[in-house]
C-alpha cells in the first residue's frame, strides 16, 4: 500500500524516495529523507545519524582539495537532523552538528573563507582572485536541540551550545552560550532559559 501511494503522487515523487533510499545506504543513515535538487559532495567525509531530513535544494559537502593542496575535512551530522529548503553545509576542516537539530531555510554553515583576513603577515591580497586564495578557516561545533531559524550564518569558528535558538537572519561568529535565545549580526543573547520558572527570561 505504501508504493501505491508514492505512484499515486507521481514520477518526481517517486524519483525522491529512490535517491533518499540510496544516500541512505551510501551514508549508512537509516531513515533518511533528501529532497529534489540535493547535492552531496565527498560523501565518504562525512558521517550523518539516523533520521537524516532535508527539504529541497540542500548542498552537503566536505572540501577535499583547495587547489593542488589535499585537506581532510571531518564533517559530522548528528541524529535526527532536519533541514528546510536550500540549506547549505560546508566543510574544508572540522564541522559538527549535534543531535535533534533544527534549520530553517536557506541557512549557510562553514567552517572556511576563501582567502585568509587576520593574523600573520601571509594574509590575502586583493589583487589575488578569490577563487585562487588559499582556503583558511577554524572548526564549527553546533550542540543538541538547536534551532536555526531561516537565513541563518554560521561563520568559521562558532561554537554554539546545546538548546541555543538563533533568530532569522542571524550572523553566528564566536561562541553562544547554552540554552539562550540570540539574534543579530554578529548574533548575541538576548534571552535564557530560566529552568526554575520554566522560562525563556530577558538578560539585562
């Protein structure tokens, strides 16, 4: 009764269930559901829970080489991730997200830049093309029961506690501590849970 229900719905239908079905035995992800239009690159890189959902559009991938110089990118997806439509998730260096997350649409999560802006003296020329700057970036940790609200940005280096919710269009650089509410650009706490009264409480 189920494959007459996915017929029933038509060809594009049952073009998704066939891909999710064999993503799911390529990334050894029970349960995982892909919509149209995904892309996964490098998927021996990465390492994705049970119960992997994503909407439309998603671009998933793990950046094996910048140029001539070989990197080994170790991206990790925890369980029962879900994502919205065109979600995009890149990895050159260290990426994790934990479990029984949530991401609104077209958010953007990295852990590089093209070209290198801060520290020593080997920092990147404008008179350089971007596409030929070497690849720079720091390791992105995103903890359990997080929400991404759409248009999020997670920039190289953020670090964001368990139970962060982080309001739409957000710019995430740096670390957020557990269980707040945060917004902006860069994103901040404005709120915490308070688990005495059970609420999420202003900070002053």
């Amino acid at each position: 009764m189920k494959w007459i229900r996915v017929l029933a719905l038509g060809p594009e239908m049952l073009r998704e269930r066939i891909r999710s079905w064999m993503w799911g035995r390529l990334l050894r992800c029970p349960g995982l559901v892909l919509g149209a239009g995904g892309m996964i690159v490098a998927d021996r890189r990465i390492r994705v829970g049970r119960d992997f959902r994503a909407g439309r559009g998603l671009w998933l991938a793990a950046v094996t080489h910048d140029g001539f110089r070989p990197l080994d990118p170790q991206m990790t997806l925890g369980e029962r991730l879900s994502c919205s439509d065109n979600v995009h998730i890149a990895c050159a260096f260290s990426l994790t997200i934990g479990n029984d997350v949530l991401i609104g649409s077209k958010v953007h999560i990295t852990d590089h830049n093209h070209g290198a802006y801060k520290g020593g003296a080997s920092q990147s020329s404008p008179d350089e093309p971007p596409t030929a700057r070497v690849l720079s970036g720091e390791p992105v940790r995103i903890g359990d029961r997080v929400f991404l609200a759409d248009g999020v940005v997670v920039l190289p280096g953020s670090d964001i506690g368990h139970g962060v919710v982080v309001g739409a269009n957000s710019v995430v650089r740096g670390h957020l501590p557990p269980e707040t509410l945060c917004v902006g650009t860069p994103a901040r706490p404005i709120k915490r849970f308070d688990r005495s009264s059970g609420t999420w409480q202003p900070l002053t």
